[in-house]
DNA sequence: CTACTTTGTTGTCAATGACTACATTGCCTT
DNA sequence: AAGGCAATGTAGTCATTGACAACAAAGTAG
C-alpha cells in the first residue's frame, strides 16, 4: 500500500475531469460530489475547498465545455476550401461536439447557473456565433450571399444548426444519419442566404 | 376545519397539474415528490400509487406536454393564408409553446426517459414533424417549392425550428426577439426550399 | 521558529427518493 | 345486505446526498 500523501495535488483538475467522465456516462443528475470525492480518493468535503457547491463545478464544466468547442469551430472556419465548405465544416464541427459530448452540450446551455459565471460562460459561449458571423461578411463581401443583415443572417445557421446539434446529441434523429442532417441542414440555409435577403421581406 | 376525505379523488391529476406548474417555478430538478405530495395535502407516500417512480411522473408531464404541442401546431397549419403564412404560423406555434413553457419542453425532449414510456412519447413527439412534412408535400404539389425528399426538408425545419424554441425557452436569444428569430429563420428555410423554383419568386 | 494560508479530513444535519407494512374507502359480486 | 377486494392513502424507515462547521496537516513568508 503506497500512502497518500494528504495533499493531492491537482484535486481541481482531477474532480473535472472525472465528473466529465461521469455525466457521459450517468447523466449531469447523476453526477454527485460525494462519489466524485470517492473516485479520487479524497474525502466527502474535499472538493468545497475548490467548488463552493455543486453548481459551481458544473459551471467550471460548461466553461471548459465552450472553450473546447471554440477551438473546433474556429478550426473549421480555418480549414481549406472555398466559403461555402467552410460554412459546412463549421457546421459539423459544431454537431460532432455535440455528438461526442451529448452530456456535456446539455450542461453547456443549461439555463441555470450562477450569476457570477454567467457572465464569463455567457460571453465565450457566444464565440461561436461570431465565427459563423465574419464568415457571412466574408461572403457578403466576396458577393458569394446577398447582403442582408450579418448578425441575423449567423443567428439563423446558429440556431438551425444548434437545433440539429441537440437532436443528434439526444439521439431523436431517427431515420438519418448525423451528416446527412448537417449537410441537409447547410445546404438548405445557405440555399437561403443565396438567395435573397429572406428577412427584408418580412410583411 | 373541513374534513378532509380519506381518498383524493383525482390524485393522479391533481399531481400532474401541480408538477406542471411547479416545473416553470423551480425547475425540473426543483420538483420534489414530497413537496408535491404536501402542496395537494396528501402524505408522502400516496404519489407512488400513481406514479411508479419521480421518473415515471416526468414522463407523464412530457407526453402531455407533447399533446398539447401537437395540438396547436395542427391548428397552425389549418390556419388560414397561403402555404408560406402557415408555414409561418407552425413556427411561430412551436416556439410560441417553448416560450410559455420551457421547463416543460427541456422535459418532454429530455433524453433519459423510462423505456417503456420512451416508445409512446417518441411516436407522439414525432406527431409534428409530421405536420410540416404534410406541408412541404402540398407546397411541392402545388410547384411552390423545389422537389427533393419532404422527409428530409421537414426534418430541416423541424431541426432549425427546434433550435429556435429551445434556445428561446432557454432566454439565449439576446439581442432579437423571439418573433424576429422565428421570422429570420422561416424565411430563410422557405427562401432555400423555393431556391431553383421560377414560379415561387412572384409573391 | 512562528503565524498564516491553503488544502484535505471528519462529523453532523436536513431533505430526499424509495420501500414496506398497515389502514380506510368504495365498488362488485353474491 | 354482506363479504371480498382492489384502489387509495398513512406512517415509519433507510441509504444517499449536498451543505456546513470544526479540526488537522502541509506549505510559506516573516
């Protein structure tokens, strides 16, 4: 029996990663402090020394959640090809995360969180958002899309695609595959965006 | 002091209506089978005689909630206008119901459910889609929109319009307003399943 | 060496979901 | 009308959990 020393050492790092583990597994309601204390061999009241409470090590989950996420996206709208590609690797990027970690999507936009992460979460969470925003300008500016207001043109894809994401995620996409949504999904919008401005007509 | 009598009488409801209430109140998570039991005055125990478990009674509250949904997406798409107004309309319908209740919606497309009553509420929730394909055929008979698979355009609207009512239940919709986001996105959709259709740009 | 901070331990409390044994009611059959 | 019986409600119990407080150990700065 090797002794423990009574400091671990990285205990912050070591309680997020396996209670990201653990919501893949059993759900973010599955998810107690105590038998995450027990899988890292610290007792019941350790991990308040980093957590005030349970909340708080969900919010620090969802926030490397998103940053995790941004590195994908941003990846794909830095990948080759012309605009159109792109806009469709974006896409994807944004589903397989979710795919990958369906658990951890739904922590991600979890409406409840402290009033003090919020703001930071808030605000990375939006990062991908304005990924798909530059690129409409790009285009817009390319003329490859019709002019039209960029900010509601990437909230658009944001929200299709964040819907394709959740679906896949929770598996209620039932006769198709995960890509052929995503490339249904693109298509359509960009179809749209080519278009007309679709949301100057409104009357 | 009323005598209370030894049997409720519509228990089963009376804890389903409160449950819906108290969903929109605190949460899912907030909801208790105690504190419910106590706010219909009724001891601890009596809800499991309705309810096998907290789960199955969540699973209640979302077959309901679908119920509910289906019907005013019906009564959307019967409404009258052209095809492009009730298409519209559906959206708006859907995102209309998520907006006034969000709790409720996180429950009725919540991924762990008890598998025997997965079955019913998938075939239910699945009744809306169904709508909006309804629609695409009509719209693809009347020449209105491009032909392609209808299963697959309405489950891109679906997928897109389901994003929208989510992120709308969830009050990640900052700088728009939920009927704009509905406008914005329905637009788009309807704009890239006419893209190709000479006879549609005329409305 | 001593005081202070950080980190982890231990003990405790109320709330909860689930379970069991039992009591009451009212319908159904005879 | 009487007895049986399922449905419904009551009361008590148990393990688990999140939160909290008091204490202990390890590092650190003066």
């Amino acid at each position: 029996m090797t002794v423990q020393p009574y400091h671990h050492g990285n205990l912050r790092e070591a309680l997020l990663e396996r209670a990201m583990e653990t919501i893949e597994e059993v759900g973010v309601d599955g998810l107690s402090l105590r038998q995450l204390a027990r899988d890292v061999n610290v007792s019941h009241g350790a991990p308040a020394k980093h957590f005030r409470d349970k909340q708080a090590l969900i919010d620090a989950l969802a926030l490397a959640g998103f940053e995790s996420m941004n590195g994908l996206i941003r990846a794909a709208s830095a990948s080759d090809g012309d605009l159109r590609d792109r806009f469709v690797s974006v896409g994807k990027a944004y589903v397989d995360f979710a795919v990958a970690h369906p658990a951890l999507l739904t922590v991600m936009y979890s409406t409840k969180h402290h009033p003090d992460s919020s703001t930071e979460l808030r605000s990375t969470g939006e990062q991908g958002i304005l990924v798909a925003q530059a690129m409409i300008i790009e285009a817009q500016e390319a003329g490859i899309i019709a002019a039209g207001d960029p900010q509601t043109l990437a909230m658009v894809c944001f929200v299709s695609l964040h819907g394709a994401a959740l679906l896949a995620a929770g598996k209620h996409l039932d006769g198709a595959t995960v890509e052929d949504v995503v490339i249904a999904t693109t298509d359509t919008l960009w179809a749209g965006m080519t278009a007309g401005v679709p949301a100057a007509q409104a009357s």
